[in-house]
C-alpha cells in the first residue's frame, strides 16, 4: 500500500470522526 493512500485514509477516517469540527477549522485555515 503507498504511503499517500495510508495517509488518505486516515484523513479520511479523521474527517469521519470529526464532521462539523473538522469541516468548520479547516474551512477556517
């Protein structure tokens, strides 16, 4: 598995955790 499909897939997993909260900061940045 390549390194850039491991770290998309944590993103991802990330994103799914944090929906509104992480939607909302990194809207911001």
């Amino acid at each position: 598995m390549a390194l850039t499909e491991m770290v998309m897939a944590e993103i991802i997993r990330n994103l799914k955790e944090q929906e509104g909260l992480g939607a909302e900061v990194y809207g911001k940045n």
